[in-house]
C-alpha cells in the first residue's frame, strides 16, 4: 500500500481510544477468534473476523490469509449478520468504524474494504493489538518506576 493511501487509512492507537472515550468511534477487532484466544482481547471491540468476511462476500483470499483462516476454526459469518454488526455501529450510531488487527497491517486492507463497501468512516489502528499490550505494559509498570523515585531517600548513616 502506498504511504499516501496509508495516511488517510491509518489513526493512532491514541487518537482512536480517545474517540472511543468520547463515544465517535467503535473498535472492531478484525482478527480470528483464535488469534483472540491466544493473545487476548481488547476491551471494548466488535470481532468481526476479516478472513470470513470477505470469504462471505466472494472476495479471493491469498495464500497466507487461507492459512490463517484454515489454523483455526472459523466463524460462521453470513452477510446478514455482517451488515447487521457494521450498520448497528457505522450508521445508527454515527461511529467511525476503527479496525484492529494484531500490527496493523491486515486492519488497513479492512479499512479499505469498509470503504469500497459504502463505510466511508472506516480507518485502522496503527500498530493493531501489539501497540495496545506494549501500552498496557508501560502502564503497569509506571506505578512502579513512579514508586521508586518518590520514595523516601535513605537514611544518612550515623559517623563514627
């Protein structure tokens, strides 16, 4: 993808949580469920998985994206239940629809897709769910550091 399309695809881990603070946007988790399974799950997010969607929709899938759809079991996702899901977000709602996958890299081709299917408030989380843990890392550990350098300087030792 060229770096021009990327810029107007892409959002900031940041910027998008602070959109769903604010109640503007909804995250939709863009992995497979066992992807899910094994790394984890955002708070807050819509799974749709990517690969059944556009299984469902007739879109060809690549080599690599059938593996990954074959390496676990698939949702059952029909066309109906797929619009039903978007629709409730993207229009009753009046929500920009923020992807999510693992880097960031599957969530701009579903951010596209969203687009060229009439979504035009479609756009993917840079960085995807590695760049949320590394955030929830940093903030478990903040406590700690901040701990440390408040606390109490030592006693000086008595002379002799």
């Amino acid at each position: 993808m060229i770096n021009e399309q990327r810029a107007l695809l892409e959002i900031s881990l940041q910027s998008s949580q602070e959109l769903c603070r604010l109640g503007l946007a909804t995250m939709i988790d863009i992995r497979q469920s066992f992807e899910i399974d094994m790394k984890g799950a955002m708070p807050d997010t819509v799974h749709i998985p990517l690969f059944e969607v556009k299984r469902m929709l007739g879109h060809a899938l690549t080599e690599d994206e059938q593996d990954i759809l074959d390496a676990g079991r698939p949702k059952d996702i029909d066309a109906s239940t797929f619009f039903t899901l978007i629709n409730q977000v993207h229009h009753a709602r009046d929500q920009l629809l923020l992807c999510v996958c693992n880097s960031g890299r599957r969530s701009l081709a579903a951010a596209a897709l969203l687009r060229s299917l009439g979504y035009p408030k479609a756009l993917s989380v840079a960085g995807g769910f590695q760049a949320w843990k590394k955030q929830q890392q940093a903030a478990a550990s903040a406590p700690a550091v901040a701990a440390s350098l408040t606390a109490a300087p030592p006693a000086p030792s008595p002379s002799t």
